[in-house]
C-alpha cells in the first residue's frame, strides 16, 4: 500500500516591487506549490507618469521631449514613432538626410539598447563580467549620441518634420571607427556567455513560448520572431527609407529564453550592417523640412504610425481637433504587450527560471506604465 | 564516464570565458577617477541653464516652448507703466527642467539668452536652491531666493566646469 501523497500548502511570494532583476519596478505576484508556480499576477502601475493623459495640454513640438521617457533605453524610436505619426497628420516631406539619420541613431540606439540586455540577462543569469563588456561599449556609443545631439539618454533629437540638427564634424569617420571596434567584441559576446555551457542549460530548457501563444497574446519584436514568426515593421510596412537597405531578420526556432536572447544578439549584427549602409548613402542636403511651425495646428483627423523599436511594435495613435495639443494620444507600447504573457508563461516553470524568463523577455518599466 | 565528459567540457568553457576576462585585465583601465579626473563634455552638450539678462528681450517664447514649465518671467514697465523689453526677473527651475533644448531654440536674439551650458554637476541641498533668480545686479551663475530670510544667495555646493559661459552659434 502506497501512502497518500503528501499535500503542499500553497504559499504566496511577491517578486519586486523592489528587486534588482525587475529592471524597474515591477512587482509579480507568484503563487507557489513548493516550488512549482501555480499563478502569476504581474502587477504594473509603479512608475506611471500620465503621459498620455499629459499630451492632451502640451502642445504638438514638446510631446517629442516627453515621448523620450516612455522606453528611456530606446528614446530615438519612440521619438521616431511620434513623429511618424505626427507627420502623416500634418503632410510633411521629410528630406532625405533626415531620413538617413532617423535611420542610423535608430539602430544605434537599438544596439545600445540590446546591449543593456545583454548585460542585464547575464547579471540576472548569474554572469557579471558581460554586464561590464556591454556597458564599455555602450560607453562609445552614448559618446556619440552626446557629440551629435548633446544628450546621452533622453536626446529629443528626431523631430516633426527632420532632426534636430546635422552631425558634427567627423561624426561619421567616428561612427565607423566604432562599428569597426565593436564587430569583433560580438564574437568576444559568444565566447563569454552566448555558448556558455552553464548559460545554455539554464536558458534553452525553460521558457518556451509557442507560435500561436505568442501571436495571441499580442507579443512583437525579438520576442516574437524567437518563436519563429518572421514579423518586422521595418520588412512589413517599412518606414523611413529602411526599403532602401539591405539586412535581415533573424527568427529563432523554438521560442525558448535563449532563442530569445540570441535573436538579439543577431540584431545587433544585422543593426550594424544597416548603419553602415545608411551612412554611405548620406548625401549633403537639409535636415528639417521647410515651413514646420514652432506651434502646430494639425487638421483633424487622425493618424497611427508605428516603428520596430527595440522591445517591439511601437505604436502611435494620434487623434486631433485642430488645436494646438493632440485630443488624444495612444501608445501601442511593446513591452506592456510582452509582459502580459508572463501570466501564462510562468505556471509550471519553477521559482529559479522565473528571474530567467523575466530577464529574457527584456521589459522596459518606463514602457509598461508610461 | 559521459558525466565527466559533461564536466570536463564545461570547465573547459568557464576557462574561455576566463581567458578573455584575463585577456582584458592586463588592458590599461578606462574607467575615469571621477571626482579627481573629469571629463569636459561635447560642445553642444545639454547641461544645467544659463541666463543673461543683458540679452534677453523678454519676449517669453521660452517659456511657451517649455515642455516642463519652469520658466518664469516678468518684464519690467518704465515710469508710463508701459512694458519694455527687458526683464524684470527671470526664474529657471533646474529642478523641472527636462534638458530638451526647446526654450533655447525657440529664443529669437543672436546670442541666445538662454542656453544649455556644459555644467553637468548640479547638485543642491534643497529644493529652493534648484530655483534660480536673475535681477539686475545679481551674476552668473544665477542666485536662488531664500524665503526665509529673503535674500538672493549664491547656489553653494555647485562646481562649475564651465567658467566662461560658452555658446553655440546657429
């Protein structure tokens, strides 16, 4: 005779609000039965800052500077997002130089993004030495940022109707000396983590989201093309002139936490390949359209541009009345979209993946709450 | 006899990963010894506001390009009560202020009145002292109102890297 299996009494755990591996504050709810998790509530809100609500009083110019907190990691596409949007509603011809450098600050700063990535999923993993690799590099890049538009996070740089302002002297000289640097240290990112035995045990095996789960919980960007599904706004529906360059999208096959974070690992490859591209095509010519107005009045109507910004499917949804501030502002933000799936993605993992799946998905709480 | 294998394969690789941490130590250091070392940011850099009153023609254009609001100011009237163009003061909250550069790039006088200088260590006690005041009189770098005791002082505890206020023409 067997006896009766012994009953577990379920226990409750908050993951965060204050916790290193949250990458802000994000408090997950976790019921576990001995260490098997039952159920996970994600619960969003901490750093809410009522930007969309805050746009229906600024004025159309100004939401470009406040559009930079919402993926504080990825400023310039959410920058580009609202002015892509912006743009349809006020019918401007943006130049090409413009075009060109929207283009290479984007996958600039989508490298730097990934790089934080990198360096934060090591951390969360257990590896600190690749969190410091990444942030020396990123160092270079932020110097750049700096030189062209004098900020290193929050730069406010694209703007309705052009950029900010044109590049430095040598800027571009500068920039190619740091892909040149940099291509090398992405095999150095192999051999430190990416096929790190231990790493991959601890990556490959959990966290697998499938194809159909991910599409119906709505999760873009990297996240989505580890399950397979070859989606890129750039390839979909390419903005700026991303028809123009020549790169590829990298789609994982089994949607497990590596996947995941080696299909960032080759965006940041096929990034580069387009700066490249982008700044041998940059010809001399303005970088503003002519006749933007310091203070705009869009006719009504409304208009929805959306990007690949680093988390995802950045989308803007811009309603307006004729006034000088929008009627309404909607933000289709990827990272509030991926953080769902932790719901479903979770039950049955146990305790110890959790801060790998989290780390995996690569949230932004800036995003999540706005 | 596959576990040792298993256990030998993954030395082997903690080993590689060691190499390049080892490779990269007998590299001389990067990292800048802050307080003794600093770095002189990018022209162009956007750091904490500056204000010259000399210039300004009081027109508030800045203070309808702030983002954040944290610019006031008021125009001073001559002995017929009529505004002229010049202030009579002019208040900037570092403490609001979202180092866009939308107030500089909307201000129409040749040098800027306001522009961002290359100041990045700005460090207050309190939040008082984050509200800057230019009078006629008072000089760079701005003086904060102390309610208490109302009087202008200077901002203490803030280290100027910029000493000569530099900016950029466009």
């Amino acid at each position: 005779m067997t006896p009766a299996p012994l009953r577990t009494d379920q226990l409750f755990v908050n993951l965060g609000p204050q916790h290193p591996s949250t990458h802000g504050v994000l408090r997950v709810g976790l019921t576990l039965e001995g260490e098997v998790i039952m159920r996970a509530e994600p619960d969003i809100g901490y750093l809410h800052r009522g930007t969309e609500k805050l746009s229906e009083i600024r004025g159309w110019n100004q939401l470009v500077a406040l559009s930079d907190r919402w993926d504080y990691c990825n400023a310039m596409g959410n920058n580009l997002a609202y002015c892509l949007a912006a743009e349809k509603l006020l019918t401007v011809e943006v130049p090409e130089r413009a075009q060109h450098l929207r283009a290479v600050m984007c996958e600039l700063n989508r490298i730097a993004s990934h790089l934080i990535f990198f360096g934060t999923f090591g951390i969360d993993i257990g590896a600190f030495t690749p969190f410091l690799h990444a942030f020396r590099e990123r160092e270079m890049l932020l110097d750049l940022f700096e030189s062209c538009t004098g900020a290193r996070l929050t730069y406010n740089y694209i703007r309705i109707g052009g950029v900010m302002r044109d590049l430095p002297k040598g800027w571009p000289d500068l920039c190619r000396e740091f892909l040149e640097f940099f291509k090398p240290r992405l095999q150095e990112y192999d051999t430190l983590l990416s096929f790190n035995p231990i790493f991959l045990d601890r990556t490959k095996t959990v966290g697998h989201i499938s194809r159909e789960s991910a599409l119906n919980w709505g999760v873009s960007g990297p996240n989505l093309r580890a399950s397979g599904v070859k989606a890129d706004v750039r390839k979909l529906d390419p903005y700026c002139l991303y028809a123009k360059y020549d790169f590829e999208i990298p789609v994982g096959k089994t949607g497990c936490c590596w996947d995941r974070y080696y299909c960032r690992m080759l965006e940041i490859k096929e990034s580069v390949r387009i700066v490249e591209q982008a700044l041998g095509l940059l010809a001399d010519g303005p970088v503003m359209a002519k006749g933007v107005a310091k203070i705009l009045k869009p006719a009504p109507g409304e208009s929805y541009g959306h990007v690949e910004a680093a988390r995802g499917d950045l989308g803007v949804h811009l309603i307006s009345d004729g006034n000088t501030a929008p009627y309404r502002l909607h933000v289709r933000a990827p990272s509030f979209m991926n953080l769902q799936i932790l719901q479903e993605l979770l039950v049955g993992q146990r305790m110890s993946d959790v801060i790998a799946i989290l780390g995996s998905i690569d949230i932004v709480l800036g995003e999540v709450d706005r | 006899m596959r576990y040792f294998q298993t256990v030998l394969n993954a030395c082997a690789d903690i080993g590689k990963g060691l190499w390049i941490t080892l490779r990269t130590m007998v590299k001389p250091a990067i990292t800048v010894q802050y307080p003794d070392e600093k770095l002189v940011p990018y022209p162009g850099f956007r750091g904490v506001l500056l204000y010259d009153a000399e210039i300004c023609i009081s027109c508030s254009l800045c203070v309808k390009a702030c983002p954040s609001e944290c610019i006031q100011l008021e125009s001073r009237k001559n002995e017929a009560g009529k505004r002229v163009p010049k202030v009579s003061w002019y208040s900037l909250d570092v403490g609001k202020c979202n180092f866009c550069r939308l107030c500089e790039e909307a201000c129409p006088t040749k040098p800027k009145a306001v522009w961002h200088s290359r100041d990045f260590e700005a460090v207050f006690s309190s939040r008082e002292e984050m509200v800057r005041y230019w009078r006629k009189g008072t000089e760079y770098p701005g003086q904060w109102y102390d309610p208490v005791t109302r009087t202008y002082k200077p901002v203490a505890g803030q280290v100027s890297l910029q000493t000569v206020p530099e900016r950029i023409l466009y």
